[in-house]
C-alpha cells in the first residue's frame, strides 16, 4: 500500500484548497460565470454608445451571458481604453470604441496605449460616412455655397472632438476650399445640439445623431464625406460630387479586449458580435441610421487597423491637430 509521507498530505491538501478557492469564472465556460461590461468609449447617445445597445442584448440572447454596457466618457475615449488596458485579460471587459482608437496615439502626446500591442481587435463593427450639416436657419443649400457663405461670414462649426474623423475631415475641407472655419469641439452627443439649438453654424459629424434631426427638418444636410452618396440620403450628395476626389472618410467601431486574452474566448466574442450584426433588427438599426456592417473575424480587423493606424497619423500630422 502506498503511504503518504506527512509532506505530501500536505502538498496534496494545499492543492485540493487552492483549486476549490478558484473563481467560479475561472472554472466556468465564457461568458457565463458573471456579466461581461462592454466598455463604451463615449457618453450615452454617442454613436458608440448606439452601437453598443444596439447589439448587447442580442449577444446575450446568442451566448447565453449577460452583456451589459456602461459609459466611461473622457479624454476622446482615453479614459475607457486606459481602463480596459488594465483589466484582466478574461474577456469580461470589453472596450467599445470608434475610429478615435486608431487617431489617438498621434493626436495625444501621451494616450497611455498603443494601439497595436496592448489590445487584442476583435471585430469591426459598423461604419458610417461623416456628414456636413448646417442650422435650418442657414442660408445655403449645398456645398459649394456653403464655402461660399464661409469666405464673406464667420462661421464656426462643431465636431465629435478634436482629432475625431469628424474634426480631421472638416479641416480636410477648409485646406482644400481655402476658407476659415472655426473648430469647436464636444463631445459626440453634443455636436448636434449644438447646430440645431444654433450654438454653431455648421456641424461636421457621423450620421447616427445626424440622421434623425435632418429628417426632423432641424438640420440641412449638405454633404456626406465618403465617395458615394449614403442610401440612407440619397438626396445627399457625396463631396467628391462638388470635385474633392480625395475624400472617403468614414467613422467606424469597433471591439477590443486587453493583449493576453484566450485566443477561445476572442472567437467566442468575434462570432456572437457578428451574428448579432447580421441578425435582421440590428441590420435594420444600423440601416436606419445610415451605418452599414460586413462579417469579419480577428484577423481581417487586425489588417484593417494596422493600415488605419498610420493612414490617421498622417492626416493629424498634416492637419496640425493636437489634444491637450
């Protein structure tokens, strides 16, 4: 018979206790051992908040789990992809982001993440083009008097945030039409406020809170910045209509979670996302406001967002654009 030297019982009993004490999640199959916090960047009704509601509750009922957003606005998303950084690499705490993830380590000097090494992408979610609006009180009806407008008046217009896509493109415009257009910054879900409650003349934005004002009447829209027109407004012309060919600027979101989590449990979290995208509401949502989604998986984002990374960095370096 095999004896157990007063050691070994020992050993053997420090074991057994140590794998009892585990966290339930440790011994439980992602995502069902406790709610998963998908971390968006933003305040509420930002259009990362919209799409991160939009899809939370038809990945929970694809999973199994429980996902639940919360908001940790601050620092042009900063504050929120700091946050996600530091947590554990389990996939309980997801960042949901915007275009700004790929803008920031240029735009600040010190952003506190690099973009390529310490996340680990996902999946893309939807994009939309940006839009130029201006107050229903204005009186242009189109681009081209629109600059015009701007080289006899002082016009101000106001953006998602400095160094946003939404920011980039307008001073993109100004360059190209050679006009003085001042830039006042807020965060996402103000932008369009402003312009309808006439803060600002002008409002360059994404299309999700945008969409909703223009068909309201409280807005005029005057261009959208991609290459062809949106089939959400087709009335809408695209910039390179008025002779700007350069121009196919979009604002995208998109899914991270911190370097170091299981390669089972990205893909785990890659296909519920894509299956809530393509589900027929979500589809209808995002239609609705004027963002559209294409399935892809690891891979395929972490390709997009190393030629995103670079391609937003010149454009900042040309722009001049600086966060404080």
């Amino acid at each position: 018979m095999f004896h157990f030297s007063h050691g070994m019982k020992f050993g053997l009993g420090w074991l057994i206790g140590t794998c009892l004490s585990l966290p339930t999640w440790a011994q439980t199959e992602w995502p069902k051992a406790k709610p998963v916090t998908l971390l968006v960047a933003f305040a509420p009704g930002a259009s990362t908040d919209i799409v991160a509601r939009s899809l939370s509750q038809k990945m929970s009922e694809i999973t199994g789990g429980n996902f639940v957003v919360e908001n940790k606005g601050g620092a042009g998303g900063n504050i929120a992809t700091g946050q996600v950084k530091r947590s554990a690499p389990d996939g309980y705490t997801v960042l949901v982001h915007s275009v700004a993830f790929a803008v920031n380590p240029s735009l600040y000097a010190e952003a506190g993440y690099d973009a390529l090494k310490d996340f680990v992408p996902v999946a893309l979610g939807p994009k939309t083009p940006n839009i130029f609006t201006v107050n229903a009180n204005v009186a242009v009806k189109n681009l081209p008097e629109l600059v015009d407008a701007a080289k006899k008046s002082p016009f101000n217009y106001a953006s998602s945030g400095i160094g946003t896509t939404t920011h980039l493109s307008m001073e993109r415009l100004k360059s190209a039409a050679k006009i003085d257009i001042v830039h006042v910054p807020y965060q996402p879900a103000a932008a369009i406020n402003a312009v309808v409650a006439g803060h600002t003349q002008i409002a360059s934005t994404s299309m999700p809170p945008a969409v909703p004002m223009i068909k309201a009447g409280k807005l005029k829209a005057i261009a959208v910045t991609s290459a062809t027109r949106s089939p959400l407004l087709p009335d809408v012309p695209s910039i390179t209509e008025f002779g700007y060919k350069e121009f196919d600027d979009y604002t995208w979101f998109g899914f991270f979670v911190p370097a170091g989590t299981p390669a089972a449990v990205v893909e785990r979290l890659n296909a519920a996302i894509n299956r809530a995208m393509e589900s027929p509401e979500v589809v209808e949502r995002f239609t609705q406001l004027g963002m559209s989604s294409t399935p892809n998986n690891p891979a395929d984002f972490n390709t997009f967002l190393r030629a995103e990374v670079p391609k937003w960095a010149a454009v900042v370096k040309s722009s001049g654009a600086k966060a404080d």
